[in-house]
C-alpha cells in the first residue's frame, strides 16, 4: 500500500512538474490570437502576393482585440500625453495605430511557418503581467514579450518587447524629440505625413 501510495506521489509529482509553466488567461489570450493571426498567414488562399490587402483586412479585428490602443499611446508618451486635449488624443490614437501596421505588417506577412513557443508567464503587478514567447526559425530564436494589463475584466497588450527592445520605449524616444522642440500639434501632422507616405 504505501508503495503504491509513493508511486502515485512520484507520478503526480512528474506530472505537475511538466505542466506548462505558462498557464493562465492571460497567456491563453495571446496564444488565441497569435493563432487566429497564423490562420490567416496560413490560409492557401491568401498566399498571393495580390491578396496582401485582404490579409491585412482580416489580420486588423484580431489586432483590435488583442491590444488596448489607448493604453499603448499613454505610456509612449508618458507625461506629453497630458499636453494633448482629447480630441488630439483621439487622433493620436488612431494615427500611431496605422503608423504600427506600416511599420510591422510586411514583417508579420512574411511569415513562413516559423513555431512560436510560449514559455511563460510573469507577474508585473497586480493587474498586469508579461507573456514571454519566441520564434523559432531554422536559424536562430527571436525572443518576443506581450505586456498585457487586466481592464473591464479583459487582458489585452500594452507593450511588445522584440529582442529586448520594448515597442513603448522605442517610439517614445522619436515622439519626446518631437515634442522637445514642437507643439502637439505638430506631433500630429508629423504622424499625419508619415501615414500619407505610406
């Protein structure tokens, strides 16, 4: 009896020692969306090169639920974002939004078949955590961090960090340049241009 008692403890323990360290919602809610964007990266339909506007159309309402865009423009600028009114603050918003999608879209659209790893999970504070990932290609591993903060009962992204470089901190260096030496407003028709460009 307490033989097989010992044997169920060893077996339980080689259990829980293998579960993914990983588990919670909050990482559950980035592997959901990570593989809805895989979908459609995959999907044989879209593989042409003349498809390229519908992926993005489709890749656009799982970025919606997966990042708080407003969260995201706050902490990149910091103490200027009190220097926007909220009108300019909408448009913030939704112009750093579509200065991302050109920024990043053709890198997430080059996809082909890399495995993503989700590794774990970390506390950051009470309603905030970091999920860390990475990408495994034939050559090498690129780390990938999601920060995410709990808000109306939802996790969603703040902040990613790619090879230790966070997306925050990158653009809130150009964006304090700017406003070292400029108004808000010139802030906007800076983003309002770069957009354009594109």
């Amino acid at each position: 009896m307490k033989r097989q008692l010992a044997v169920a403890v060893i077996m339980l323990m080689i259990f829980l020692f293998n579960l993914p360290v990983y588990a919670g919602v909050p990482t559950d809610t980035v592997q959901a969306n990570v593989n809805k964007v895989l979908d459609v990266l995959r999907d044989p339909k879209l593989k042409p090169a003349s498809a390229k506007a519908i992926k993005k159309e489709k890749l656009r309402p799982i970025y919606e639920r997966m990042f708080d865009d407003v969260e995201l423009s706050r902490r990149t600028l910091a103490r200027n974002w009190n220097s926007l009114n909220a009108a300019q603050r909408q448009e913030f918003v939704q112009l750093f939004r579509q200065v991302l999608e050109k920024a990043y879209i053709d890198k997430i659209l080059s996809y082909t078949n890399e495995k993503i790893v989700f590794d774990r999970e970390s506390t950051l504070s009470e309603n905030q955590v970091e999920v860390q990932t990475r990408v495994v290609t034939a050559s090498k591993e690129i780390p990938i961090s999601y920060r995410m903060i709990l808000k109306n009962g939802t996790w969603k992204v703040y902040d990613v960090v790619i090879e230790n470089v966070s997306l925050i901190l990158n653009y809130r260096t150009q964006f304090n340049e700017i406003l070292a030496k400029n108004s808000p407003e010139q802030l906007l028709v800076t983003l309002r241009q770069k957009v354009k460009e594109h």
